[in-house]
C-alpha cells in the first residue's frame, strides 16, 4: 500500500466521521426537548466535528504538498476560543430572559455541584 | 483525485447539508429567540466546516480564507446577539 492510498484512506474516514458527527449535532439541535439541553448538541461540530476536518485536510494537503501544512489549526484555535464565549452569553441570555418571563428555570444543581458553588461564593 | 475520496467528500456534503437543512428548521421554528441565536451559531460551524471539506476537494487553499472569516464573522454575531438579548444593548 502506497503512502498515498494510505492518507486517502484516512483522510476518508475522518471526513465521514465529521459527517456523522455534524448530523448527530443537527439531530440533538431539532430533538432536545429544553434550551439548556440543546445547548449541548452544537459543541459537538465545534469540537469534534471540527477536530476531525482539519486533522483530514492536513494530512491530504502535507501528502499533496509533500510539506508540513498546519495553518488549518488557525481555525481550531479560533473556535476553541469563541464557542465558550458564545456558549456562556447565550447560556445567561437565557436563563435572564426565562427569570423574566416567569418560566419555571432548570432543576438547581446537585449536592455536591451547590457545596463547590457556597465554596466559590 | 481518486475514486474513494470523491465518494468520501460527495457523502460527507450530504451529511453536512441535511444538518443545514436540520439546523434551519429549528431557526424556523424557535420558539425563543435564543433558539435561532444557538441554531444560527450552529449552521455558521457547519457551513465553516463545508468550506474546509471543499478546499480538500478542488485542492485549493482559497477555501481557508472563507472558512477563517465565516469562524470570525460567526462569533461576532452570535456573540452580539446574544448580549443583545441579555442586555438590550451591544456596546454600554
């Protein structure tokens, strides 16, 4: 088996794998019955999904270019730091628009989840 | 371009436009107004995601450059809109 063969195999599988990752994030997106609950499914394209496409695009590009290429990590590194930015504001836009609206708010956290935040305030 | 990456780039397209189809259906639906913040986020990753798919493709680096500024101009928004809505204000 060539290099070549070899990298196209991987790079297939890392790409399907992305697929069903994305679709699976979609799926979560439309099925999750609550805000907060949705809010878990997207994390999944931002994370693995992405990890999977950009660790595919450079291995075809460092066998195409037969030379390292890593600048698709740029992006990895933007998103890893703007999703938990974006994630944190929507997560408290949501629960002050829900204090507002008078709806009843999630479940409070758990024993152990409630001593660490006393611990922290 | 072989045979088994094409198969693999077309059936991975697929997957990502039903997520796009999937994600605008919640940006249609709602019902809040967070929901299409978070479902608009999503689809802003997925068409990121397509970008860099497609360089792989047609074996260009033009493709990078979008895909960096749909991951700028992505965050920027949500990122605005969601402290619209805690707020009532973007910039205080």
């Amino acid at each position: 088996m060539t290099t070549a063969l070899a990298a196209e195999i991987v790079v297939a599988a890392l790409l399907l794998a992305s697929g069903a990752l994305v679709l699976t994030a979609a799926l979560g997106l439309l099925r999750l019955a609550d805000f907060f609950q949705r809010m878990h499914a997207p994390s999944l394209a931002n994370t693995l999904a992405a990890w999977c496409v950009s660790l595919a695009s450079i291995v075809h590009f460092s066998v195409l270019e037969e030379r390292l290429s890593l600048h698709v990590l740029v992006i990895n590194v933007l998103l890893a730091i703007s999703a938990p930015v974006t994630t944190v504001l929507l997560a408290r836009a949501a629960l002050f628009r829900r204090r507002q609206a008078g709806d009843p708010l999630p479940p409070p956290l758990g024993e152990d989840a409630a001593s660490t935040d006393r611990q922290l305030a | 371009m072989s045979n088994l990456l094409v198969l693999a780039v077309g059936a991975t397209l697929v997957m990502y436009a039903l997520a796009v189809a999937i994600g605008a259906l919640r940006l249609v639906r709602g019902p809040h107004a967070h929901d299409r913040v978070l479902a608009l986020d999503f689809l802003f990753v997925v068409v990121l995601l397509t970008m860099l798919v497609l360089a792989i493709r047609y074996q260009s680096s033009m493709y990078f450059e979008a895909a960096l500024l749909m991951a700028l101009f992505g965050f920027v928004g949500s990122a605005a809109m969601a402290k619209f809505l805690l707020r009532g204000e973007v910039i205080e």
